[in-house]
C-alpha cells in the first residue's frame, strides 16, 4: 500500500512539474506585456518621436498570449499537444526570457546607447513601415540562398556518389573537396565581385556561386563517407538480386547513405546562409543584407534590427524545415532528429 502510494506521489509530482514547465512561455508573454506597459520608461517621448512607444509591442506579445492559452487548454485533453508542448516549453521561455531582458534593458532602463540599440516596438513599427520592400528583400534573399544551396547539394551528392563508387574518382575528389573545405566562403567574395561582369546574372549569378562552392564541399564530403561505409555485401547481395548499376545508386547507396548524406545537409544550410549574409552585406544590390546596409546609411537602427530579427528568424525556420525533412526520412534510423 505505502509503495503504491509512493509511486502515485512520485506521478502527481511528475504531473504538476510538467504543468509549471508548460505554463512558463505563457506566463513570461504576460510578464513582458506587464514590464512593457507598467514599468516607466527611461525618458519621456514626445508625439512627434519616430521611436516612441506604441502598443504595437503588446498587441504581438497578446498573439502570443492567446497562443500560448490555447495550448495549454488543449494539452489538459490531448496527450499530444501536451508532448509538443512540453518539448518546445524550454525554447519558447528562453527566448521569451531574453526579450523580455532586452526590452527593459532598451525601453524602461536605457542601458544601452540610443538610438544605436532600439526597443522590440520600435523594432515591430519599422517591420510595419517599411513591410514592402522588407517582402521584397526577403524573397530575393530566400531565392539567392535556394538557388545556391540547391546547386552546391546536386552536384555535391553527385560528386560524392562517384567519389564513394569509383577510387580513380575519389583520387581526385578527395585533395579538392580538403582544399575548398579549408577555405572560408567569404575569401571568394572578392574575386567573386571582380568577376561578377563576366558571370551569368551579374553579382546574383556571382554569390550563387559563392553558396554553391561553399555547400559543395561539406556535401560532397560527407556523402562519399556515406557511400564509402555501405558494406561491399550490401553491393553484392544487390547485384545477385539483378539490381543494375544506376539501381544500386538510387536502390542501396543513397538510402544506405541517407543519415551521412543529411549531415551534410544540415553543415551545408548553414554555411549557405552564412555566405548568403556576407554576399548581400558587401555585393549583391538587393536582399536583407542589402536592405540593412541601405538602412545604415540613413541611420535607421530600427530598421536595421528589423532586418537582422526577421534574418534570425528565417533562418531558423529554414533549419527547422530542414529537420523536420530529416526526422520523417530517417525514422528507420535510432536517434534522427
């Protein structure tokens, strides 16, 4: 009787732990609206003030707010959405934590240089002002990143795949993807803007290049090692079955080699997104990099910020996408994300 209800103990608290976890991001959204609508701020903004507070900041943490709520009334019913929420608990209430420190560090205590370091409504105005052109330098930059990245992953599977069959292949391979793999992207950039006259698409054509180089190499790599640690009976036991040559690339080495392959992936996202960053920052004439380069000219730090918030973010949900692609293609695989 005292071990069953010691173990009913033990699941209650395990129950109301989950709870209090689930409830953080919910109850850090309200926190943050109540820091930003209570706690005075550091100097009195007149109306005619570009920056002046709005209620536009409590009107985006309110979305938050409803989400949240929602969430946890629906995980009281569903084991499911109380998994997910559990799971993703800890992210949302870091990264809640950390805007709701830099919003009184910016806003209600200014501790940071103005108008060099702007607070999150500032922020969310210059994201509403200038949403046109930011759509617009979003979609160029999302189309230079892809556009790179899905050229550096073809020809990169390709390579590796030929590397990892072939040993007159690898021979030649192999000393290239070591020699372009030690060499940070951004060395490229110089010679990739004097040669940009001579390249199809100008400076576009220029930093798809740059992506590109950059992703072959990782991708490359790792997909030769992926082939390269299929077992010689894998091939063979194919082959006794009547699998043809192109059979056993598409039928044994790639899925055999999926995990390594993924890997590369994975490296090659997030060297492409970096290179992409740097292109726009000192070349391509449109983009996020661009517009925050144009909004340093003006000085218009909010905009800037705006820029570099919504950069965060697409990357962030590129890299999730991208995980999300890798966890339902590697579910045979223990421990895929």
């Amino acid at each position: 009787m005292c071990l069953e209800n010691s173990k009913g103990m033990v699941i209650f608290l395990k129950q109301i732990r989950t709870r209090i976890i689930s409830a953080l991001p919910l109850t850090l959204s309200l926190l943050i609206i109540a820091q930003y609508l209570y706690v005075p701020n550091f100097r009195e903004f007149t109306p005619l003030d570009r920056n002046a507070p709005t209620n536009t900041f409590a009107w985006f943490m309110g979305f938050f707010v409803a989400l949240f709520f929602v969430w946890n009334i629906v995980s009281l019913f569903s084991s499911w959405a109380s998994d997910r929420l559990k799971k993703r608990a800890p992210i949302f209430t870091v990264a809640l934590l950390l805007l709701l420190v830099y919003d009184w560090a910016t806003l209600s205590a200014g501790i940071f240089p103005q108008p060099f370091v702007p607070w999150p409504d500032a922020i969310l105005n210059a994201m509403i002002r200038d949403r046109e052109i930011l759509f617009r330098s979003l979609y160029h930059s999302l189309m230079l990143l892809f556009a790179g990245y899905g050229i550096g992953v073809g020809l990169g599977v390709i390579f590796g795949v030929a590397a990892g069959r072939s040993a007159s292949i690898r021979y030649w391979i192999q000393p290239l993807v070591k020699l372009l793999g030690a060499i940070p992207a951004v060395t490229w950039l110089p010679i990739v803007i004097v040669l940009s006259g001579n390249i199809p698409g100008g400076l576009f054509g220029g930093a798809v290049l740059l992506i590109a180089v950059a992703v072959w190499s990782p991708v490359t790599s790792t997909t030769m090692n992926g082939v390269l640690s299929v077992p010689k009976g894998t091939f063979e036991a194919a082959s006794t079955f009547g699998v043809s040559k192109l059979g056993m690339i598409f039928k044994v080495a790639l899925p055999a080699s999926s995990p390594f392959i993924f890997q590369g992936l994975t490296q090659g996202m997030a060297i492409a997104c970096t290179a992409l960053l740097i292109a726009e920052l000192m070349g391509v004439e449109a983009g996020l990099g661009w517009y925050i380069n144009w909004q340093r000219g003006w000085a218009d730090f909010a905009g800037m910020y705006a820029a570099v918030a919504i950069i965060a973010v697409t990357f962030f949900v590129v890299n999730a996408a991208l995980n999300l692609i890798k966890g339902r293609i590697l579910r045979w695989k223990e421990g895929a994300v």
